[in-house]
C-alpha cells in the first residue's frame, strides 16, 4: 500500500501550474507527477520552482528539485500516459481554449484509474464545457478548482461542479484544500504549532451554485477593469491615481470585510437595507453612467475609434511601472501579499 494518500498528476507547468505544486506539496500525504508538453520544461521547472517552495522545503538548496525526485514526491513524466495512469486526482493548467481542454479529457480518459479526481484550474471556462464530447464518466468526475493567482499563496479556490459533476467529487476537493497547510514562511507568523491559528485553516475552498463564465471571482475583477479603464480611456483620472484611490480605500477594507460586510457596517443601525435606502439616489445615478469600453479578441480585427481607451491605459500603465514587471517589485508586492494574509489569519483567529 502506498505511504500517500494522493497522487496528483498535474498537466501544465507554467506560472500557475509551478505554484500549484507548491501548495500540493505541503501535503506530506501528497505526491505529484508532473507533465507539460514544453520541450524544456524540466529545466523551466528546476530554475522556477525554487522560488515558490516553502522553507521546509528548502528553495534555497541547489538541490532541492533532485531531494523531491529522489525522495519520489516529485516525478518529471514525458507523456499524459505516464502522467495520469497510477494517479488518483488529475488537474490540469492548459491554455484557456475550450477545443484543447476537450481533447485533453478525451486523452486522460484513455489512460486514468476511471474513479480518478479530474479538476481544472480553468479561470473561466465551466466543466460541462469541458465536458462536452467525453467519454468514460468524465463529466461526472469533473469539476473546477479555480485559484487564485498565486496559488501558494492565495486562499480562495472557487469549486465550480458542472451540470453531471456527482456530489461527492465536490465534497472531495473541498476537503481536499481546506487541509492544505498555508504557508510555512509568512512574515512574522507564529508558527504552525502552538498557537492560536493552528486550527485556522489558510484555504478557503467556496463552492458556487452555478456555472456563469469567469465564475464569481474573475466577474468582480473585470467589472471593476472594465470601469477603471473607462475612467482612464475619458481622462478622468490617470491610471497610476486610480490604482493610488484602489489601494488606499477599497483594497484595505476589502481585505478585512469584504464587498456585503463593508456596506453592512455604512448603514449603521439598519445595517445594509439602510444603506442601500439612503444611498439609493446616489447608486442609481452611478450604476446608470457606468461606462461602456468595447474590447475585440483575437481575430476579430480591432476598431481603434472604440478600443482608443486601450492605448491610453497600456501607455499610461507602462509610463507609471514600467513596461513590465520586474522580479525586485515582484518579491516586494508578494512580500505585501503575505502580510495581507497573515493579518487576516491573527485577526480571525482571536
């Protein structure tokens, strides 16, 4: 009988699909097979993933990709078959394209246990999609764990089940990331042990009632895009001030109360139905002059009389950080990041 209670295969090690073997790998039960059709993808995974393993893990060691192998934690396979036949849950991370994700089922079908977990990391795309055109109960199997960019550290994962996915697959990956650890390393933590937050789970797996395009988290961040760039494209306010108005104002208070809580505590004693009955006016006008900024895809050609917003935000954007980021303001902001979270977990802990 194997020492692990599960094994992975993860399909897909770019960003996302590094820093989600980071998180499985907290797990001392877990063990992961790892796949992606790069050529050279074992040497992006040996220089990447360092920098995302926590500290028990030793990122710091040159040789902390070959102690994982050897300790066989960590597996490199070359092909989907060798990824997915021994395993008991399979995620992908593939490029965000219906068709492709599609033809991927069809292929870990032919090869996986056909009681296996089947998850996807997808951030927009539902699992009866997915589905579509599968055989071997896979849409009964499927379900979306969407998380949060980074995955090691972020705590929410959005469960999307489709319109087949059987109630225990859902059940079995909330279970699965609300017993992740979090982070070993967080700026002054106090430890897994001994202390008040060692009941304190860090992911926080939220299970939704239906499936609607960009799931629940994505929906909130676009709306809020789509306004700033309006906002920007007609010259009210520049891109780097928006983010400034952001960041001293919403993000704070969101960060401890989140969107209902925040407007609950507005209304004072009448809680939220008094703020929506005395801002009323005010909401109305606002909701009814939120602007509208047209954004074509790929192949769709683009008419640069609508999409002129874009070149103001993109030009804006790289005048005030750059034209991308760099890995010291990275480090800087994941820094931020985890104080964030930590300051979440010593607050609700008390």
């Amino acid at each position: 009988m194997s020492e692990y209670t599960h094994h992975i295969a993860l399909l897909g090690a770019g960003t996302i699909g590094l820093s989600m073997l980071a998180l499985h790998l907290r797990r001392p039960d877990t063990k992961v097979t790892v796949f992606d059709p790069r050529p050279d993808y074992e040497v992006l995974l040996r220089a990447q993933l360092p920098a995302f393993l926590d500290s028990t893990l030793s990122p710091s060691s040159p040789n902390a990709i070959d102690a994982l192998i050897a300790s066989r934690r960590l597996t490199l396979a070359h092909s989907i078959q060798d990824a997915v036949q021994s395993t008991t849950i399979i995620q992908e991370q593939t490029p965000e394209k219906p068709d492709s994700k599609q033809a991927l089922w069809k292929e870990v079908a032919r090869f996986a246990n056909p009681e296996a977990h089947l998850w996807s990391s997808s951030s927009g795309i539902s699992a009866s999609r997915q589905a579509e055109g599968c055989e071997n109960h896979v849409a009964e199997r499927l379900v979306v764990a969407h998380p949060f960019n980074p995955p090691h550290l972020m705590p929410l994962v959005e469960i999307v089940p489709g319109l087949q996915t059987k109630t225990e697959r859902v059940e079995f990956v909330k279970r699965y990331f609300e017993t992740v650890p979090g982070p070993s390393h967080l700026p002054g933590s106090r430890g897994s042990r001994g202390s008040r937050e060692e009941n304190f789970q860090h992911y926080r797996p939220v299970i939704l009632h239906k499936e609607v395009p960009g799931f629940v988290g994505n929906r909130l961040a676009f709306a809020l895009l789509r306004e700033a760039c309006y906002l920007v494209g007609e010259g009210v306010v520049s891109a780097q001030d928006l983010d400034s108005i952001v960041m001293a104002s919403l993000g704070p208070r969101w960060a401890g109360s989140g969107v209902f809580e925040s407007y609950h505590a507005g209304g004072g004693e009448g809680g939220i139905g008094a703020f929506l009955e005395k801002l009323a006016p005010t909401m109305k006008d606002v909701w009814g002059q939120l602007g509208q900024v047209d954004i074509h895809t790929e192949g769709e050609g683009r008419d640069n009389e609508k999409e002129q917003w874009r070149d103001v935000v993109v030009r804006q954007t790289e005048e005030a950080y750059g034209p991308s980021t760099s890995e010291e303001t990275r480090l800087r902001k994941e820094v931020m990041l985890r104080g964030v979270i930590e300051m979440q977990k010593q607050c609700w802990s008390v």
